[in-house]
C-alpha cells in the first residue's frame, strides 16, 4: 500500500551555499507536509551504507566522500503520490537535463553536488526515512 510519504535530504553543496530555507520554502509551496527534519553529517562509512545500492558504480567512492563532506538536512516528507511527486520537483539526477523551476535546475551544480536526494520507492521512502529518524512516531 502507498504510504504517500517520502524521504529527502538538502545535500552539502546546497546546506554550504545556503540554500535550505529557499529549497524547504518550494519543498512547502509544493504542497509536502514536513514530518520530520534534522541537520546532521555523515561519515564517509554512513554515507557508504546509505548508498550501498550504487557500491559497484564507478562514483560511488567520490559520491560518499562528497555526501560526508558537510552537513546535510535529511527529512520525511508527506503528499498524496508523494515519492513522484517530488522526484518531479527535484527534476533528473544530472541538473543538465533537469527541467525548469526544479529544485536541481535551480541550485545543484553538478551530476555530484546536485543539491538534493529523492527516494525512488515507497519502500525506499520508508527504508531511508528510518536510516536518519529511526525512533520516530506518527506526527
Ligand atoms: N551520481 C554521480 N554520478 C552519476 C550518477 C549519480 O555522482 O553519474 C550521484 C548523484 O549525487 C546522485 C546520486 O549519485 O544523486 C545517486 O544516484 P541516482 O542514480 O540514484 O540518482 P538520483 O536518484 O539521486 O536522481
Ligand atoms: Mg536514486
């Protein structure tokens, strides 16, 4: 069952340039309810487990290095069709391609250091949500 909840997180280019308050205000603006949020930072070795997926491709040693570089702010997100919804207002991994008026457009300034994270399931929603706020309640 659709959960209608998702996961992000602001990344370090975009939390080090300044740009949290003017992603959360368009991440609101869009309609997301914020249900959880924290500044943080990883460890190269946290950042490695939250990408394990991708730990056979070529980027993978340089996207944990960069993704524990600085703080980043990680939330949970709620709308109905939440996880593409909100793939569509990041816009594509490489801000090159990425459509107008996305968040990725906007402020990402690598295929990298392309500002911020979208699940790509429900489940994963579910699963990356718990990896930052494992003891979180319904709110
Ligand atoms: N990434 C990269 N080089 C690539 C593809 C991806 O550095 O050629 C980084 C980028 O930060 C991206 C992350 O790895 O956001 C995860 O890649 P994925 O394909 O899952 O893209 P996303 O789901 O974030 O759009
Ligand atoms: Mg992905």
């Amino acid at each position: 069952m659709p959960t209608n909840r998702t996961f992000t997180m602001i990344k370090p280019d975009a939390v080090q340039d300044g740009h949290s308050g003017a992603i959360i205000k368009m991440i609101e603006e869009a309609g997301f309810r914020i249900v959880a949020l924290k500044k943080t930072q990883l460890t190269p070795e946290r950042a490695g487990e939250f990408y394990a997926v991708h730990k056979e491709r070529p980027f993978y040693n340089d996207l944990c290095k960069y993704m524990s570089s600085g703080p980043i702010v990680p939330m949970i997100l709620e709308k109905d069709n939440g996880v593409a919804d909100f793939r569509a207002l990041i816009g594509a991994t490489n801000p090159a391609n990425a459509d107008e008026g996305t968040i990725r457009k906007l402020f990402a300034k690598s295929i990298e250091a392309n500002a911020i994270h979208g699940s790509d399931s429900d489940e994963n929603a579910e699963i990356e949500g718990n990896f930052f706020f494992a003891h979180i309640e319904q709110f």
